[in-house]
C-alpha cells in the first residue's frame, strides 16, 4: 500500500492527495471490479437539421444496461423498445427534437444528443458486446423528412480512463489502458483550464475526425464525469482516486448522484 501511494503522489497534484485519507485508513478492495461505459450519441455537421433518430443496439449477455440521459436541451427520448432472447438483449430509442423556439435554435447546433450508461465485470470496450458489426444501427430524419442518418455519430468511453479517451483515434476503437493516478491527473488540468462544462464543450467540437484534439478533450470529459452529472469537478478526480486505493470498485453506483455527494459516498465504500 506505501508503494501504491508513493506512484499516485508522484502524478498528483495535493488537491486530490489533500481530499483522499491517509493510507491506513484505507481498506483492500478484493471485490470484482465493473467496468462501466458510457456511449454518447452526437450531430456531426453544424446546421444538419436533425428532427428525429432511431437508435438500434444489440448487445450480448454480460453487459447491463443502466439508464439514459438527455444533453443539450435540444430534444427528448421517446418510445424505447425492448427486447432479447437467451444470449442478446435488443432495444430501440427514438430521440426527437424540442418543438418552437428551442426546437428552432437547437436546429442550428450541433453536439451531443444523449448518452447511456452500461456496465459489465469482463472488461474490454463497448463494442466488444455488440452481437455483430451492425449491431448498433442509427437512421436519422432532417426537417424534410430526408435520410440524414450519416450526419449522426457515437463514441463509448470506459469511465474512469481518462488517458484512454485521450489516446483513441477511433469512435469505434477506445484504448483502454486502465484507471491511475494519470486519469485524476487529466481531469485536475482540464479542471484548472476551465474545461468543465460537457454540454457546452460538445457544441464548439469538430466532430469530422476521432482524432482531432476537441474530440480527444470531449472523450476524456466524458470519462473523467463519473456521476454523469454534465459537469468535471474536483470531485471527480477524488472519485478516482478512491478507486485506484481499492476503496471503490463500480463507478456506475455513482451515475445521478448529485455531485458533492459522490466523495462522501466513495469514502463509504468497501
């Protein structure tokens, strides 16, 4: 445990190290470790004019799905169908945009649409539970009733893995590299740029590439929010922090909770 905390102080900032209890406090986790992803959903192009979407996934067995949640403003989940059989579970979302004056200005934004939260204890990336290579299907309509389902993209993220997010060069790719001290590093600085806002951040990436530095900032957000609640924090980072010392073992337990509860809630876990 002295080694472990000598690595972590060595790539911390003292915000995190100030925020976590001293070594011998800490208990082992010995317990399975989950790991939890996060896909986003997201317009490609300014002005593309997106009305409606419908999203249909395909996932074997093993992965847990966990809820979704709206971005943006711009529009609402509607009519989500399920479905499976013995070794998959089906569902489809169909996502539409707001009606009037938001309707109108969301039109002429582009961003994240909405995300969902899943979770497995075999590890690997989300597209490892896909049942085939088209499993994830995304049909798009425009304002006039057009096929605009190219204008529409995903990413999924390991929660946690921060420098994972920063290295993909693929949506479909995420390079996982496991949860260090290096992750609540990434989190601090975007923290101290002032980099915090995902919402806002999603409407100002040139989503044209994976691997362009906007998007490569957006993953890594989107994976150092642990609680899903749209904002970085340091909270965040401690969050992390308390997993790399065994205290936590499932960031998806924290997916709604309200920030400045999550450090109290991890402190709790064993």
């Amino acid at each position: 445990m002295k080694n472990t905390m000598k690595k972590i102080a060595a790539s911390l900032s003292a915000a995190v190290l100030c925020a976590i209890p001293m070594a011998g406090s800490l208990t082992a986790n010995a317990a399975e470790q989950y790991t939890t992803y996060r896909t986003s959903y997201f317009i490609k192009h300014e002005n593309a004019n997106i009305e409606e979407t419908s999203i249909t996934v395909t996932t074997k067995k093993g992965l847990t799905k966990l809820g979704r949640k709206n971005l943006n403003n711009t529009g609402r989940i509607y009519d989500i169908h399920g479905s499976g059989g013995q070794t998959y579970d089906h569902i489809n979302v169909v996502w539409k945009r707001y009606t009037g004056d938001i309707g109108t200005q969301a039109f002429k934004k582009k961003g994240l649409l909405y995300n969902e939260t899943s979770k497995t204890t075999y590890g690997g990336k989300f597209e490892d539970y896909l049942v085939s290579n088209t499993a994830l299907d995304i049909q798009a309509k425009d304002t006039n009733g057009d096929s605009a389902a190219e204008r529409i993209g995903y990413f999924a993220v390991n929660v946690g893995d921060v420098t994972g997010a920063l290295n993909s060069t693929s949506f479909k790719d995420f390079k996982a590299d496991g949860i260090t001290g290096m992750d609540a590093l990434e989190v601090q600085k975007l923290v101290k740029k002032g980099v915090t806002n995902i919402a806002e951040y999603s409407k100002t990436v040139d989503y044209s590439s994976a691997n362009n530095e906007s998007v490569k900032t957006l993953r890594a957000m989107i994976a150092g929010d642990i609680n899903n609640d749209g904002k970085l924090t340091d909270n965040d980072a401690t969050v992390i922090m308390y997993w790399i010392v065994g205290r936590v073992n499932d960031f998806s337990r924290f997916n709604g909770v309200a920030d400045n509860k999550i450090v109290d809630m991890a402190k709790n876990m064993k």
